[in-house]
C-alpha cells in the first residue's frame, strides 16, 4: 500500500510479547516483568497479519520482548507461513533458547532470523543483558546449521561499553554466513537519552576503508551493507541518528496489546482492539487509514522522548 508520502508500505514488525527473558542496559534494565494477560491471542495476530497482507504487506518479522517465550510461537509461525502472498518471515531473538527450536522453527516456515548479540565477552555479555553467550552462540550455529539463512547478527552499540568490539564482530564474518549490523543508539530506554553513549556510525565506515559497499538487497533497506575481500559475511550500518531513512520506509508496527504504531520515532499509535471485535471490513480500513497517515519521518534529533521502551514497543 502507498501511502499519503508515496512510500511503498509493504513489512511489518510484528511484536508477540513483551516478555523478556534478558534485561539489556539500554532496552529495559530498569523494568520488572511484563504483563502476559495484555496480549493477543495467536488467532488475533493472524487476522491483523491478513489484513495487513491483503493490503500489501510482503514481509513480517516476529519481534518482541522474546518471541520463544509465545509457547504458541510454532502455531504463529505456521499460521503466518501459509498466507500465499506473503513473500518473507523472519524473527528477531535473543537466542537464549534458539538452539532447541531452530529446526522446528524452520519446519514451521521460518525463513531466517535475527540474533541481538551485544558483546563476544563472557562477563561482558552477562553485565549488559544478564543472559548467557553460549546460548547465544550455540543458537547461531543452530541456526546456520538448519539454514535460517541468512543469519543476522545485531549489536547495538554503546560508547565505553562495547565499542571496543567493533573489529571482533566484523571478524565474525571471514568463515561464517552470517551479516553482522552495528546498530547506533537510538533515544529509547535510559541509556539512549544520554547523547555521550550514541557513537555515529560514519566514524566507524570512515576507520575502515577496507569495506567495500554493496547495493540495497530491496528498497527501504534500513542498513548499509559492505563486504571485505575473502569473508563470506557482510557488515551492515544501520543509522537511523546520522543517516535517517525515513525518506524510504517502508514498515509499521503492531504491538503485542494490539496497538499499531505507524513510526518508531514518534508516540502515535491506535488500537485494534475494537476493529478485531468489529470484523473483518473494519480492520482493514482502520489499518489502511493508519497506513496512508504514517507520518513523514521520525522526531529522534528533536528531543524526541518516548513513553514506551523499544522492548514494549518491539525490536
């Protein structure tokens, strides 16, 4: 679907929980457990995800919180694979239980996944997110084994925290099919309002002429891509502070409570709720409504403050 900017609206993120197993600093270190009873049911995501195909939705990823933690999350999955017109679905994990479910996620008609990964360190890891590397680690490899190709490895990435990293994850590309994305620090969450931890990617592409950039894989690609001579994996830059792509975005978010947020940077949202009661008819139009409206570009550089965190809202 077009919408009233002439972009062409066609992924959605589709949060299904906001439960977490993890507490990451700069996500939602400072919040207790979440309410499981505000979300939808596995038959209420699938309704929003036809309506949104219908009206030209070609790719969804599943996000959360920790979408494993759904004990319905096969059902989602398969529920969602067999929708003919939908032409991708991903997920983004923490991979802290990835490696036990990777073949039956596959199975089900996942076709890749998302891993976030914010330090190679051990004690480094555990101090950022409170999880455990070799889950992390060993749900990559689960991952590539079963070919939920191709694996991508998110680091958001914090000054004074893991900068220090940057060359280590790059590394991880020589002999192995995976693409890793160093994220900037974005104004959610405690951390991110403090300006001094953001680090602008132009300075990391600028101290590695080595990478060679690569054209967008599809339009609206929030990432620039690079590869290096002799490594199978790419490295991505995704810069929504230095280099906005708000010009060619082409995504909404549906959150687990059933709130459609048409743009990350910017607190409006509307409920489905009612329309899921309604039928049928009235979910698409309010969801086409909200589609042409998305607003023309996010508000970060704005003293943009946030009332939801990116955990609640979805990765």
């Amino acid at each position: 679907m077009i919408d009233q900017f002439g972009r062409n609206i066609n992924y959605l993120r589709l949060s299904v929980t906001e439960r977490c197993t993890l507490r990451c600093v700069y996500c939602r270190a400072d919040e207790g457990l979440c309410p499981k009873a505000a979300e939808l049911s596995g038959a209420d995501f699938l309704r929003i995800s036809r309506a949104c195909v219908a009206l030209g939705i070609r790719r969804i990823r599943l996000t959360g919180g920790e979408p494993l933690l759904r004990k319905d999350i096969l059902e989602i999955v398969s529920g969602l694979g067999q929708i003919d017109a939908l032409e991708d679905l991903s997920m983004t994990t923490n991979a802290q239980m990835l490696a036990e479910q990777a073949e039956s996620l596959k199975q089900a008609g996942l076709k890749r996944v998302n891993i976030s990964l914010d330090s190679l360190k051990e004690d480094r890891y555990r101090q950022i997110t409170g999880g455990e590397l070799q889950n992390v680690i060993d749900g990559i490899d689960a991952a590539v084994r079963v070919g939920l190709l191709p694996v991508k490895i998110n680091i958001v990435l914090v000054r004074g925290i893991n900068d220090d990293e940057v060359d280590d994850f790059i590394a991880l590309t020589k002999d192995n099919p995976i693409d890793v994305r160093l994220i900037e620090l974005m104004p959610l969450g405690v951390l991110g309002q403090d300006e001094s931890l953001r680090i602008n990617n132009n300075e990391l592409m600028a101290a590695r002429p080595y990478l060679q950039p690569l054209p967008p894989s599809y339009s609206g690609q929030p990432s620039r891509d690079y590869k290096i001579d002799g490594h199978r994996g790419h490295i991505g830059f995704i810069s929504p502070i230095s280099h906005s792509f708000c010009a060619d975005c082409n995504r909404i978010r549906v959150m687990s409570d059933g709130m459609l947020r048409p743009c990350l940077g910017s607190n409006a949202e509307i409920s489905l709720k009612p329309a899921l009661q309604a039928g049928d008819a009235a979910l698409l139009e309010v969801i086409r409504t909200t589609i042409f409206n998305k607003p023309m570009r996010h508000h970060f550089e704005e003293g943009f403050k946030p009332v939801k965190s990116m955990s609640r809202i979805g990765g």
